[in-house]
C-alpha cells in the first residue's frame, strides 16, 4: 500500500516443497549456486541457469510477479553495470557491439543472481532463517560470538525492514505536504533536504526499539540461551538430497567450464 | 455481581506498597510519589489518569519492568524483586498501546510461540500453547496468517495471544485499545470480558474509562501526578467522577436523571416528545473542493479509491467516516497532491488540481495536512524551527516568517516559552498540538485532521475541538478523518461516509444518520443514539437523537 514499495524479499508462504525444505539445507544451496555463477562464462551457462531458475520458482508456487518485484532494485544496478560497462569499452578500444554484448551478458548474470538470491527471503519465514544461521553459526559460540544475539538480531532485522520502510513512506508524505522539497538544488540542499525525513525515521525506531525490547522481556526473553523451537529443525533426507543436487551442479559447471 | 463478591475475598494477588519512582538521580523527575493499592485474584481493576500522570511507569513497575525507587511491590505476596526472572514472567503478562512493537516474528503462530519457546518448553506443549491462545483472542482462523495480512485490531489480539501463551495469572494492559478503530476496540473487550469470567486478574491502565468495560470492571484506581487520588468500586467512581476530572459518559447521566425522577429507563423516556429536528436554514455556500468521479489503484486488482464523488463547501467542518481500510487516507491525500489523480477530476476554487510544478507547492500551502502521529513529520530542535517549516517552504521570509511562527503557535493556543522548547521531549498531547500548529503556520485555507483527537486525553481533546471550531468560525475549512462518531456528529457541518472505497452518503448529520447508523455495529454508536434507538423500540415515533444537550433539554 505503501509509494516505495520495496518488498525485500519478504516471506511469501505457499507450503511448497521449497518452503518445507530446512533452512539450512536452503542457505548451503544458495550459497553454492551463487557461487557458481559468479564464475559462469558462457551463453550455454546462463540458459542452464535461467532453466533452473524457472525450475525453482515453479516449485516454490511463488508468483514470478513477487519474485521479479522483488529483484527489482537489482535492475537499476544492472542498467548501471550495461551503461559503465559500455563506457569502459570504449576507452578500451572495443568496438561497441562487442561491449554492448558483454555488458548485456554481465547484467543479466547480475539479474540471475539476485533472483536466486531473493529465493531464500521468499520462501523461508524470517524465524526460520534465522533459526537455520542460529543453527551454521553455532560452533562459533566457541570463540566467544554471540550467535543468539546475532540471530535473533537478523531476525527483528528482517521483521521491521517493511514496517520502517512504511513509516519511511509516512514521514515522507507528512514533509512533502508541508511544501518540503526533497532532493532538488545543489548537492548540499540536496542533503539537507533530507534531514527531516531521516531525523523523524531515527526517533522512530529508537523509540520502537525501547518498546520492543520492553515487550520482549515481558515475554521472557532472556538472550535466549536456553529457548527451545515450536519447530525445531530437523535435516530429513528430502535436505540432504537437495544439498548433494545442488553441489554436484556446480561442480559439473565448474568442471565443464560453462 | 456474584464476581465482585467472590473475588473481593481472594487474597491480593498484587499489592503496591508505598511505591515512590524517579527518573532523575537524587529525587528529580519523581513520576510517583507513594503509591499503595492492591488487586484481589480474579479482580478486574482500572488505573486511570490522565497523560504524564505516571501510570505507565507505574505499569512498567508492576509488571517488573523497572524497580521502584522507593517501597516495594509484592506478587503473590512475594516482593517482585526476590522473585525468578521466569517465574515472574509465568505470572504477570503485560499488554502495550502499539501492538507493532510487540509483535517480534513475521507468521502468527511464530509470534504467539514466542513466549512458551522462551520458557524452554517441548516443541508439543509449545504448539498447544499457541492454539490455546488463539482460541482464547478468537484468532484460530488466522493461524496460518503473516502478520503482516492483519488488520489493525486483529495485530492487537494476535499480540495478546501472545501474552497469553506465557500461561499468565495476571494481565497488565496500558492502553491496549487506544490506537484501534470501535470495532477492534469492541472485539478486544470482549476478549477481556471473556478472560475476567475465566479467572484471570486484569489490570488495566487508560486515560478514560471506556463505556463497552465499565461495567466488568470492580476496582478503580485514580492516579494523579504521581499519587492515588482516589480508589474505589466502579460505581462510587461515576459518582465522583466529574471532581475528579473525567467525563461522565452520556448514558449515564440520562440514567442517573431518570432515576432521581423515577422515569423507568430507558422505556420511560418514549413518553417524552423531545423537539424535532434542529432546522438549520440552507445557506448559499461555494465550493472549495469538488471531486469528481475520483477513482485510486494502488496495484491492478484493487481499488483504493471507486468513482468518489464529493462537494467539499467552503468555511465548513466535514467529517469523514468509514472503516479502516475505506479509503479515507487516500481521499484526503489526493487534495494536497499527495497522490497523483489516475481517473476523474478534482477542482480547488474552481481550477482544476494542480498535478506537478510550482503550482503543486502553491496548493499545499493552502490546504494543509496533518497527519495522525505526530512523530512522522517532527524534526526541528525546537519548537520555533518546526512551526517554520511549512512557512518557510511556502515562501515566507524575515517577519513574515516570524509572525506566521507566531499565529501557528497561537492558533494552537500554545503559550510563547514553547518556542525554544524541544519537540520531542514535549508530552504526548503537547507534540500533537505542535504539530498541527507547525501546519497551521503556513496559513492554510483548508486543514485536514487524520484522527486529531485519537490517544488523548479528554482536557487535550476539549482543547483541540475548540481550536478546529474556532477556525471553521474564522472561515477555514475543516476536514476531519476519523472513527470518533461522537465528534463527526457533534461538531463537524456534513458528514461523508466511505465504505469499501465508494461514498455511501454525504449530508448533514440528521440527514444522513440512518446510513452513519449502518456503518458502524450497533455496540459503536455514540450513546445517546444508543439510547434513543433502545427507546425506538418502545415509542417508534421518537427520533433519533444524537445530542445529549437535545435530550437533556426535553427531560427538562
């Protein structure tokens, strides 16, 4: 409902295969393909990759609308990377339908990327997310890291990202309406002009965190050293099985050199 | 009554002890002053004060948020200090204003888990938990629901399930229904009722006694700048509520007439033949805005906004009426070019809306608006720079300037020493004044109010109401969006009702008061309507009376 719309990745809950899938089995994955395709070189790679894409959202029940409303943000910085890429081309000597092809390729690598990237945030409760990195984190507790305080943290991260991003839109409208003129003049009107937008946002959230960390000892949080999980995670074969998939694809692209 | 009785008996379940509570080190900025009460298990107890009384520190203390400074406060007659940090949370569950801010997961269920996952309880006992508590808000159909899909009341009593998995004896609610439209105010008292009958002790914390609760509550509490002013049952309450400075709601008092005069109430009252219709002459008015089949989508499936039309007149009061959700956002956004028109017209004096340029600035300087929290819009470091926002972006310059700080300040009927004062160190009823003062300085033609009078208490309220009349006398227009059903009849000139984003009707309030009647439940109607309605059914002759002066006027 809100002007910036801007839907991080929030959950969209389905049920699906890939939703009931363990967050950890999940995040591995990711972090695999993406790795993956970083390095990929050729046409033949990224339509593999495009293929498994599609794959997975027809899977996941997710409508490509939210997962393309999602990556959204990213498509500004992919006509970026086309534009500086054609640029450096030509200071390079290139001819242009060569830079203009590659720039072309490097974008829509950059596009792939991010989609499989929002894949997690989609399909995968805020709880759960943080729960499964709660979960790889662990052994780290070891050393003195604070896991439960840092994942808990991401989660209240991922909780609120929306709610400040309305409250954002609110104060916005609230200054605009009283004739502020946001982002026009000079660079340095430009900055000040922001001052009443960001001043407002930075009370918000002190104050909602004062009250959030209020409510929340008044449910017994504690650091959650010793919480136990309404859904504990459990890694079933159905993980295990997506996580050898998902490995042995990028060792075949790797090792095929796609 | 039965339930009073037995639960007067009860051992005290919390007792405040000569509780004292400074902010500051050596006694500065004492928020209480020796408080002493207790609350009987099984009892429903109200604290009510008025803002910056202390009461939501004195919450914070009893539900062992924060320790007093001074004295003590005793759980199950333990002192809340010596008491285990889970026990303790096992036993008292405390309820706050903004359910946003308790809310700590994305799912429903996730949230509600929350509390029993903390307790270190088995992933069966935690899920049973959670269903039991959303059987108990009446929430069990939203169980598979993000949290973010919920509607305003539906968050509020997602956020009491909750308190409620922790498996608590006793609530503590500091203005749980204050940010909440009648019907969610209504379905969360009907949770609480629920609650009470079942044992639970609750305490309840407000600036006003609402009428929907009065009647289950047993124990009132009247704090004061820091101190018990007054206790007592409920009833002996109503009869020195007036010296305590709480308004006695309108029912009431037509109650207490009839019976001092032995009518039979509310039957009684048919025999009665109030005057008809206050008959206003129809006078000549121009118009200041005139929407024309305005229709908003904020994304292809769903309109915001379908076909609206609408004569705003110029110098009088309009209030817009509708659930949450109906559009009246959006309607009243779209006069200062908040929003950009996508189908249909608007005319401000007569021209067209102005949709981009300089025009645009022009526009908003004349049809200010204020929005309903006043946190979203103040940033200044002290109150002088804040009102000379607007002005400033209007164009306003040297003594202009400064005399339109001045008439924003005074219109507000804010005194000078506020000038140098910080915005947000000022209470909650000063920031709100503020703000509508910082758009008032602009010198707007039209002023629109999102919920001017929501969260405040009844002196800030009367001080509010009387500056928006003063300035429809003045030959401002007002324009109010709201759920109070008691101001739009009371004070604004017409009355415009939105109901899933298209105008249901547009009148006076007599005119149109059958379909103010049809949009809301019978249980949010102001009370004097409630009554008339209830006397209806006797008499079908009497009229619909909204005004308790009206109805008063012919008891006489």
């Amino acid at each position: 409902m809100s002007a910036i719309n801007m839907n991080l990745g929030q959950y969209v809950p389905t049920g699906s295969i890939i939703h009931r899938l363990d967050p950890r089995a999940k995040l591995i994955s990711m972090l695999l393909i993406i790795s993956a395709i970083f390095p990929s070189k050729t046409y033949w790679g990224i339509i593999i990759w495009c293929g498994v894409l599609w794959g997975l959202v027809c899977a996941s029940k997710i409508s490509w609308r939210s997962v393309l409303r999602s990556a959204k943000p990213v498509f500004f910085l992919a006509v970026f990377t086309l534009i500086f890429h054609i640029i450096a081309g030509l200071f390079r000597d290139e001819s242009l339908t060569v830079s203009v092809i590659s720039g072309v390729f490097m974008s829509i690598r950059l596009v792939i990327l991010m989609m499989f990237a929002v894949m997690l945030p989609l399909t995968t409760s805020p709880l759960e997310l943080a729960d499964g990195l709660d979960a790889m984190l662990r052994p780290l507790s070891r050393f003195r890291f604070p896991v439960n305080e840092v994942s808990m943290m991401i989660a209240m991260a991922l909780r609120f990202i929306p709610l400040l991003m309305e409250e954002t839109d609110r104060i916005i409208r609230a200054q605009v309406s009283r004739g502020a003129r946001i982002g026009q003049g000079n660079i340095f009107q430009r900055v000040k002009s922001f001052m009443p937008i960001l001043i407002p946002l930075i009370v918000i959230i002190f104050r909602r965190a004062d009250e959030i960390a209020v409510a929340m000892e008044a449910r017994g949080y504690d650091g959650g050293t010793s919480r136990t999980r309404r859904k504990p995670l459990i890694w079933r074969w159905k993980d295990t099985i997506t996580v050898m998939i998902s490995a042995v694809c990028v060792g075949m692209f790797i090792e095929i050199g796609l | 009554m039965s339930n009073e009785k037995k639960s007067r008996n009860n051992p005290p379940l919390i007792e405040v002890c000569s509780v004292s509570f400074s902010y500051g080190r050596n006694n500065t900025g004492r928020a209480l002053n020796r408080v002493s009460f207790f609350v009987a298990k099984g009892e429903r107890a109200a604290i009510l004060g008025h803002n910056g009384s202390g009461k939501s520190t004195l919450a914070k203390i009893i539900g062992g948020i924060i320790d007093p400074s001074e004295g003590s406060c005793m759980v199950n007659g333990k002192d809340i200090r010596e008491i285990d940090f889970r026990e303790l949370r096992s036993t008292v569950g405390m309820l706050f204003q903004d359910p946003e801010n308790q809310i700590v997961a994305a799912m429903l269920e996730d949230d509600v888990a929350f509390a029993p996952e903390n307790q270190g309880l088995s992933p069966e006992e935690i899920q049973l938990r959670v269903d039991m508590a959303l059987a108990q808000t009446d929430m069990l159909r939203k169980k598979d629901s993000a949290v973010s899909a919920l509607s305003g009341g539906e968050k509020q009593r997602a956020a009491l399930a909750g308190v409620l998995a922790a498996n608590v004896e006793c609530l503590i609610l500091d203005e749980p229904t204050a940010m909440l439209d009648p019907s969610g105010r209504l379905k969360i008292e009907k949770v609480l009722r629920y609650l009470h009958a079942e044992g639970m002790t609750i305490i309840q914390i407000t600036h006003q006694l609402e009428a929907e609760s009065f009647s289950d509550i047993q124990k009132v509490i009247v704090l004061s700048e820091g101190g018990v002013k007054w206790q007592g049952s409920v009833n002996d309450f109503w009869e020195n509520a007036e010296s305590l400075g709480f308004t006695v709601p309108d029912s009431l008092k037509i109650k207490r007439y009839c019976d001092s005069h032995g009518i039979k109430f509310p039957e009684g009252l048919a025999e009665l033949k109030p005057s008809a219709k206050i008959s206003t002459p129809e006078t000549k008015y121009d118009d200041k805005f005139l929407v024309d089949g305005l229709s908003f989508k904020y994304d292809e499936n769903s309109y915001a906004l379908k076909d609206i039309n609408a004569d705003i007149h110029a110098g009088e009061w309009l209030s817009i009426i509708g659930k949450s959700g109906s559009g009246k956002s959006t309607l009243v956004q779209h006069l200062n070019a908040l929003y950009k028109i996508q189908e249909g017209k608007i005319y401000f004096d007569g021209q067209p809306l102005p949709q981009k340029g300089e025009e645009v600035y022009a526009l908003r300087q004349k049809a200010g608006l204020v929005f309903q929290n006043p946190e979203d819009q103040l940033f200044s470091s002290t109150v002088k720079d804040e009102l000379a926002f607007a002005p400033k972006n209007a164009g306003f310059k040297g003594e202009l300037l400064d005399e339109a700080v001045i008439y924003g300040l005074e219109c507000a009927g804010l005194s000078r020493d506020f000038l140098a004062r910080n915005p947000i160190a000022l209470s909650g009823g000063e920031r709100r004044l503020v703000a509508i003062a910082s758009v008032l300085s602009a010198k707007p033609e039209v002023i629109v109010l999102d919920e001017p009078l929501a969260g405040l208490d009844a002196s800030y309220q009367r001080k509010i109401l009387g500056m928006l009349s003063r300035l429809r006398d003045e030959g401002k227009t007002i324009i109010t969006v709201t759920h109070d059903l008691d101001m739009a009849l009371h004070y604004s000139d017409r009355i415009l009702i939105l109901r899933d984003s298209r105008v249901i009707n547009e009148g006076r309030p007599y005119e149109i008061i059958h379909d103010i009647m049809g949009s809301v439940k019978p249980e949010a109607w102001p009370e004097v309507l409630r009554v008339s309605a209830e006397v209806r059914k006797v008499n079908p002759d009497f009229p619909l009376i909204y005004d308790y002066e009206e109805i008063s006027r012919c008891l006489q």
